[in-house]
C-alpha cells in the first residue's frame, strides 16, 4: 500500500488549504527493502551522513536490517529498560548523537518513544529524518509534536514529522500484541475526540473540517473491520491498522494541530501520566488512552442520557477552578504551569443559552461514540486494557480523573462543558 500524499494536498470543501510534510508513505510486507532505492531519489542524495536511532530490542528487531541496507550508517543504540520519552530518554540519545556529530538525516527505528526522541533532535538539530515503525502502538508516528514528560510536566515540543514513512508489515505485525492493542486503543480514541471537536464546533463556532473527521471515520470503521484479522496475525488488517494510525497523523498535519486526534481520553492520560493522583503506572500511552477512551463514553452517554429524560439548568459562566488546581497539582512549579495553560478561562466562550439550544446537536454527537460495553467488546478483540482496575487504580479515580482532566490542555471538551450542567456530579461519579 502506497499512500498518495498529494490526496492530502487538494482544495477542500473546509476552504483551507492543508499543509502535509509528509513526502513518502509505504506500507506493506517488505518496505524496508526500499531504503536504498528511495535514498537514491534525487532530493535525497545529498544525505551522506546517516544516523539511526533506536534500542536494543528495535535494533534486533529491524535495525539490523537496516544497517546491512545502507553503507556506512551510524547509529545511537539505546537502553529500553526505563527508557521513555522525557528529559533522560533526549539526553541518552544526545550523548551517542555528541560522539558521532551532526547527521544529514536520522532515522527512527521503534514505536513512539523512539520517534518522539528522534523528532525532537531533528528539530533542534534542523535535519530531516525517516520513521521505520517496528510496532503498530500509536498515532503519532507522524506527528509534528513531540509529546514527553518533562521534569514531571507533561508537555508537547514542537518538533518535526519524518519525510518518509516505510512501514514493514513484515516487521510491525510481530510486535507483541500488547503493542498492536495500545495503537488499537490509541486509535478508536479518535471517537470521543472527533465528538469534543465537533461539539466545540457546534457551541463556539470554532474551526472544523468535515472532511479530516470523515478521514478519522472511514479509518475507524475500517479498522472495526479489521479487529478478528489482528488477533490471526493477517498482513493485510495490520497494514489497515498502520493506515489508520498514520492518517490519524496526517489528519493533525492538516489541521495544524492535535484537535482530530487528542480530546477528553487523552487528558485522562496524560493526568495520570503526571502522577497528580497516582504513582508512576508502568502501561504504554495507548492503554491509558483506551481506558480514558471508555471512561469518557461512559461519562458522555450518561449525560445525554440525562438531557434527554430529564429537566436540567446550567451555570451562566464556569470559572477555573482554581483552588481545587492549587489543592491538587501540588509538585512545584505545576499549580502555575497549569493555570498558564488555562489562562484565559475557555469556557468564557461558552453562551449557557446555547447549552440549551443546542441540547439536541450535542446528544446526536455523542450517539455517534460507541458505548462503553462496545468499545469493551473492540479492545477485549486484542486483549487491550479497559478499565481504571486494569491500570491498578480502583472507581473513584473516574470522579477525581473526569474532574481534573480537562485543566491539563487549553482546549474545550465536552468533559470540559460538562462543567457547566447542574448533573455534573451525579454523571462524572457513576
């Protein structure tokens, strides 16, 4: 499977143009074997110093391979034992990187942590470089972001996208199925993220693309389709899950930013990342947004469930909830880093009138979210992880978790509106 990237860079109906950084995707079994033959292109012969990084386990698993397609290539071998993307996993890459010198092009052999490294040294370091994906585990192969825990904040670096993407189903369907179940994860957590953009859309007005959340949709419908085919080691349905992940990322490059892929689920995540209610939870990113995926259905169906069968008033402003910041981001330095993030308030463009006008739009919207017990179903397919108790935690982190969330991101969720409802309570602690 060849991508046509110039697909992505046609008018659309939105009427923006959409910027895509992305030169080359290949996906299928063997595309590793093209290296040579797309390094040979004229725009990239002029990359005469090559490093690639990875770990241990990637090395065995494709850099090896890699390193017999391509002379003189260097390479930064990492530990994986407690390896993360954050301050320590950046400065191990930079020391391999110090002694070697500066690369005309990197290439990133692994999943997500080795891609968010690499992406943030190509930026700094001004190269471009090319992803080789040794598990299909997250969404952001692609990305333009490097996501990372920094010093205990959890934070997005702007950084760089790889040119070229090649995708070897040869390679990615033998990952553990552990990691093929957390890019599953990753990847059905674009429902409830579509939903918050879309209902963000409908009460501020704010920007949407139609077609970008058609994308997202066909992806996951395709990849619904594809769930039995995963768990039977079938090419073909990890090639569709690669896909998906991959659009997801293109769909963010058109955007401009993480909207089509990153809402409620994802702020779960990254609270529990930060260790605000928790201790640190050894579970790969798309776990923790599958669980906060199932959470957030949970939580949003109950509330349309509520504005259809019951009368209900709404707050005239909901301000930030300052105290409840202070009380609870306590290690230093985050109270402040989070009221930056929430400064101004967000929800100062939410009209409480258009909370009832719109009434019958949101809970269209949110009908359009599998239901917690579907959602099981589709992860339970792969094994996935599902619920607070599969992460060690037990139910009344779904309370502390829905309230606390939406302050991690200056962005409006429906988690965030939620706020304004005077059954908020009652539907964040069922």
């Amino acid at each position: 499977m060849r991508i046509d990237m110039q697909e992505f860079r046609k008018p659309c109906s939105c009427g923006r143009q959409h910027e895509v950084i992305v030169d080359d995707i290949i996906i299928e079994q063997g595309a590793i074997e093209k290296l040579p033959e797309i390094l040979a292109r004229e725009k990239y012969q002029s990359f005469q110093k090559i490093v690639m990084i990875c770990d241990e386990n990637t090395y065995k698993s494709a850099g090896e391979k890699v390193e017999t397609l391509i002379p003189d290539l260097e390479k930064v071998v990492l530990d994986p034992e407690n390896l993360h993307a954050n301050e320590h996993g950046v400065e191990a890459a930079k020391k391999g990187l110090d002694v070697i010198g500066k690369p005309d092009l990197m290439i990133a052999v692994g999943s997500g942590t080795i891609h968010d490294i690499t992406r943030y040294h190509a930026y700094n370091m001004k190269i471009p470089f090319f992803s080789v994906p040794t598990a299909a585990s997250v969404d952001g192969f692609v990305s333009t972001v490097a996501a990372m825990t920094w010093h205990g904040f959890k934070k997005s670096f702007t950084a760089v996208s790889p040119i070229v993407v090649i995708a070897d189903s040869d390679i990615f369907k033998k990952a553990p199925m552990r990691l093929t179940a957390s890019g599953v994860a990753d990847l059905l957590g674009k429902y409830t993220a579509l939903a918050d953009w879309k209902i963000a859309h409908v009460l501020t007005g704010e920007y949407i693309c139609k077609e970008i959340c058609d994308l997202e949709y066909r992806a996951l419908n395709e990849l619904i389709q594809s769930l039995d085919g995963l768990t039977a080691g079938d090419a073909d349905a990890y090639e569709q899950l690669m896909y998906g992940l991959l659009l997801s990322g293109i769909a963010m490059q058109m955007t401009g930013n993480s909207r089509p892929a990153s809402g409620a689920e994802h702020h779960m995540s990254h609270l529990w990342e930060m260790e605000v209610y928790n201790d640190y939870i050894d579970f790969y990113h798309g776990e923790k947004v599958g669980v906060g995926l199932v959470l957030a259905s949970r939580i949003y169906h109950h509330a349309a469930e509520y504005m259809e069968e019951h009368d209900f008033t709404v707050k005239e402003k909901m301000e930030v909830e300052e105290a409840a910041i202070k009380e609870s981001f306590t290690k230093p330095g985050m109270y402040e880093s989070i009221m930056d993030e929430n400064t101004p308030n967000l929800l100062e463009l939410i009209h409480s009138e258009h909370l009832i006008a719109k009434k019958n739009e949101i809970i269209q919207i949110i009908k359009e979210i599998p239901t917690e017990e579907e959602l099981k179903t589709m992860l339970g397919k792969v094994k996935g992880v599902c619920t607070l108790e599969d992460l060690g935690f037990d139910h009344s982190f779904q309370k502390k978790t829905a309230f606390l969330s939406p302050y991690v991101r200056a962005r409006i969720t429906f988690m965030r509106v939620l706020k304004f409802y005077d059954f908020y309570e009652k539907v964040i602690s069922e």
